[in-house]
C-alpha cells in the first residue's frame, strides 16, 4: 500500500517538469503527508494539466459521510475497474499524485522501521490516481483523489509486497487522456523498473502525521544504513 509521502520540491518547480497551471496555489513543502490531508493533484483540463489541492482518500459520490474516504487512501490496479467505490472514475477521473518520495515499514526483528523510497535520479514521481467529487448535506464539495498501487518491483518486494503505481512521462499523458480505453490503462499499472529507486531508513518521526518537518526525510544509519 501507500499510506505515506512527501511533495518537498517548489511549486514552479513542479510546474516546470510536468506541465500544469496551478492557478496561485499554495503548495508549501510536505514531508509527511498523511490520508484525509489536502495535496496536490493534476487532472486533465482539454489538451491542458490543470493542478489542484484534494483530499486524500476517495470519497464516492454515493458516500453518505466523507468518513468514508479513510479507508480509500488506495485502489488496487489489478480490481480498479471492477470494484463499485472505483469503476466509474476509473473510466472518467484519472489524475496524477506528484510525489518525491514515499514511506514503507519493514520489519526488524520485532520492531518496524520505516523507509522512504525515492528516484534514483532526484526527479519527482507521478502516481497514478483517480478522484471524485462529494456534496457533502451542506451543500459544500469534496473533491478527493486515491493512489493506485500495484505489485512491487524486484528491488522493492524486500520492504513491502505492494507500490504506488509510478507512471514514467508517456503513461502520464496516456492516464489523463479522457479517449483511452481500458485495456490502455490497465498496461500503465505495472511494477516500476528495477533499479530506478532508492530506500533508505529514516527516524520514526515519520510515524506520526503532527510530524511534518525536514528531519522527517532524512536519512539514518541503522539497518539498512
């Protein structure tokens, strides 16, 4: 699963490397996001990537509460399509999660560490997601999104079974293509290519969400140090 990231990198920054307006937004860094916080998201807007600040953690627009959106923080590539919380953005609302890293627990023992893994090459990731929009009986609108995850790449599996689906530039522009078809999409949620990320241990201040600092990120010496 997902349940954990980070968004450091600027804003023009983001804009620059994947290509969207952002409309003035305010997008400080973030070293620990956590589900049902706002991030950034990239939707399809025409021929244009259009950035937007969403929940995280889907809410369907049949949910009777938002509550709903905590146990949605991911959607499984291999029954995304099929499963009732999923299908129908699967068809119509795919968006992109830029990230620059992600955290996973692996086992030590009897004790959990926590690992942030990053590209290689320093460059943002984009996960693949989908998101909808809520009426909440206020009246007011939710627009939340979920990562997809699929099975982990070689390098990987050692640290957690499951990853975020990364889609490298050409499955980006395929994701938010509002003509693709199914079996197109599908071919986009695979594994990352071994050998293109990194882990590496960190303090277990990423433990908690309160937590949102640099020291969050850093790296120590320990098991895997």
């Amino acid at each position: 699963m997902c349940g954990r990231y980070s968004l450091i990198a600027d804003i023009r920054e983001l804009q620059a490397y994947f290509g969207f307006t952002a409309d003035e937004l305010d997008v400080p860094p973030r070293y620990n996001i956590a589900p049902t916080q706002r991030s950034l998201t990239l939707v399809a807007e025409g021929d244009e990537r259009r950035g937007e600040l969403m929940r995280w953690g889907l809410v369907p627009s049949w949910a009777k509460d938002v509550s709903i959106g905590s146990r949605m923080i991911n959607a499984r590539a291999e029954t995304v399509a099929e499963k009732p919380s999923f299908r129908s953005a699967f068809r119509r609302r795919r968006c992109l999660a830029p990230a620059d890293g992600y955290y996973e627990w692996t086992r030590a023992g009897r004790a959990k560490r926590p690992m942030r893994i990053v590209a290689r090459s320093g460059e943002p990731m984009a996960f693949a997601g989908l998101w909808e929009a809520w009426r909440g009986p206020d009246d007011v609108w939710v627009r939340s999104f979920t990562v997809i995850t699929t099975e982990a790449s070689e390098d990987i599996r050692p640290i957690h079974h499951r990853m975020p689906a990364i889609l490298p530039p050409e499955a980006q522009r395929l994701w938010l293509d509002v003509e693709a078809d199914a079996e197109a999409l599908h071919s986009v949620l695979t594994p990352y290519e071994a050998g293109q990320l990194e882990a590496y241990e960190v303090s277990t201040l990423v433990n908690s969400y309160a937590n949102d600092v640099p020291e969050v990120v850093a790296r120590v010496e320990g098991l895997f140090g």
